[in-house]
C-alpha cells in the first residue's frame, strides 16, 4: 500500500522559523538594552553634574587668641631662710644637759644645754646655760651629754631663725635671666605635696663646672618642711598672649614650622614661628590673624592651592 498517497503531503515542522523571526518579548528586551547602554554612555560623555562637590572636606578650626604663661622648671633642695651657729662662750667645757630636741619651737633666750666651764685641776667646775639668741626652730643638734664644747669649736646647735624655709634651686644659665626676685612659684616638695612660694633672692653668680645659677624660694614657715628635702618648683616668668591654634594644626618641615590656612575654599600654606605651648596649643608669634581658618590636622595629603570644602569645628568637639 502506498502510505504516501493515503496519508497526502507531510505538514509543516513547527517552529521551523525559530531563530529567524524574533517574537515580541525578545523585541522589548532588545529595546530596553539598548536605552539603557545609550544613558549610560551619555551619563560619561556629559561628565560631573553642575551641582557636583569642589575638592575634598577638610576639617578647620578657627584661630583664636589665648594667654600663655611662661614658666621655667626648677629642682632644689630645702634650706633655713636665715640659720645661727649656737657655741658656748668659754675655751673648755663639758655638756652635762640637753634641754631642746630636734624640731622644736624655741624664744629669744631660752635655755638650750647645761654646761660646766672647766677651770683647772683642783677648782671645782663652774656651771652655766647656754641660751638661744634668737627665737626659730631647732634645726640641727650636734652635741649630746658628756661631750666637750669650745667657743673655738663646732657648734652646737642649729637654730632656723623665725623657722622660715626656702628652696636653693639650681637654674640653667640659659634660663636664669628670666627669673627675678617677687616671681611667684609653686614648689612640689617630696614627701609634702605643692607649696606656694616667692622669688626671694636670684645669685649673679654662675658655676663654670656645670653651667647652673642659684636662686632662693621663699616657703614660709612650716613644721612639716626638713633640711635638705628634694623639691621641684614651677616659676612664672611672664605671660604672652596672641594668636593661638591647636599643636597638630602645625607641620614642621626643613624650612621650620608651617600651617596650612583655607582661604576661598584654597590652601594656602604659610611659615609661622611658634612660641610658648599650653594644654594641646601653640602660640604663633605672626603670620595668623585671630578668625582665619586653618586645617586642624594638617597632612601632606593637601598641596599648595588645592580646592577643599571647608567643615568648621567648633571648641568642644575639638576638644574630644
């Protein structure tokens, strides 16, 4: 039988146009592919919008004007403003009784020691008192019962006169100049804490050997202060007030210290020579008016003339 010829002609494969005629999601896909790379290419070409940002945000602090106190350091020991050397008036005699202890308050003419004047070797000793000349503090006692006194001889005792302190400090003859009498001090005695205190007197003498001056700081009168304690003292010398930016505001570079101030939204990098510092701040002798701005941490990451934004920070978040 022939089946060709019963059946008629084979039908068309469907889908025999697939590839060739493209249905209609595929033409919406195309469409949509090609707007999108056409925007995308035209964002490039048209380059940052108008409204773009000008150079980076830096933050800046505004100079402001402060006092700095200049002060030098000193160390010292301490020392009786004013001392006697008490010695019995006779050539030979013997301590038969102590009548003071170390430390202790005494007045004019109070009696000190018990002592007999050896007179020879059949006379019979003559007793006597050795009395204070002026009233102070026992600083020092040197002699004990039994012991042999001279007018001749050491001294016995060590009076500070009206017990009255100071600190004998010694100063860098570089520094020296600055200090002068009436100065005020505060004095960290070791063992006692921060007395107050007052330029007494400045030596115009300097030690060749190591360069040091001397100068002597009033501390009053206080039981609690010892011969020859150790003690640093702060002197203020003066004050200086001006222009005033924070330490990490200045770079030091081979040419010398140097900020860097925004002026029109641009850098502009200035010399300053700087003077005293005080709590995180510098003092700059010129080249700064109280109002600029200035970068407040300073880097190399900024140029002469770049374009910035400037973000002023006030004091207190300054601060944290």
């Amino acid at each position: 039988m022939n089946l060709t010829s019963a059946t008629g002609p084979r039908p068309a494969r469907i889908g025999a146009y697939r590839g060739r005629v493209p249905t209609g999601r595929r033409c919406a896909r195309a469409a949509a592919s090609t707007v999108l790379a056409m925007a995308i290419c035209g964002s490039a070409l048209a380059g940052p919008t108008s409204d773009s940002p000008p150079g980076m945000a830096v933050s800046v602090i505004r100079v402001k004007r402060e006092c700095f106190s200049d002060v030098v350091r000193v160390t010292g020991t301490v020392v009786p403003k004013e001392e006697m050397q008490v010695r019995p008036d006779a050539e030979a005699a013997r301590v038969t009784q102590v009548l003071v202890k170390d430390g202790d308050s005494v007045s004019n003419g109070q009696a000190l020691a018990r002592l007999a004047r050896l007179q020879g070797p059949n006379a019979p000793p003559a007793n006597f008192t050795l009395s204070a000349p002026a009233a102070g503090t026992i600083g020092r006692i040197m002699t004990q019962a039994g012991a042999m006194a001279s007018m001749a001889g050491p001294p016995m005792f060590l009076i500070i006169v009206g017990g009255d302190f100071e600190l004998l400090a010694e100063i860098p003859s570089t520094r020296i100049g600055k200090i002068a009498v009436g100065q005020p001090a505060k004095v960290d005695v070791v063992g006692i804490g921060v007395l107050s205190g007052r330029v007494r007197a400045v030596s115009p003498e300097i030690n060749i050997a190591n360069q040091t001056g001397q100068a002597r700081i009033s501390l009053g009168t206080d039981d609690r202060l010892k011969m020859g304690a150790f003690g640093r003292a702060t002197v203020e010398v003066g004050t200086s007030c001006g222009a005033s930016v924070p330490l990490s505001a200045v770079l030091f570079g081979p040419l010398g210290p140097v900020v860097q101030v925004v002026r029109d939204n641009r850098v502009e990098t200035r010399p300053v020579p700087i003077g005293l510092l005080a709590g995180g701040n510098v003092e700059v002798k010129q080249g700064l008016n109280v109002g600029d701005l200035v970068v407040r941490r300073a880097g190399t990451f900024l140029r002469e003339n770049d374009r910035v934004r400037p973000f002023i920070e006030d004091a207190a978040s300054a601060e944290r």
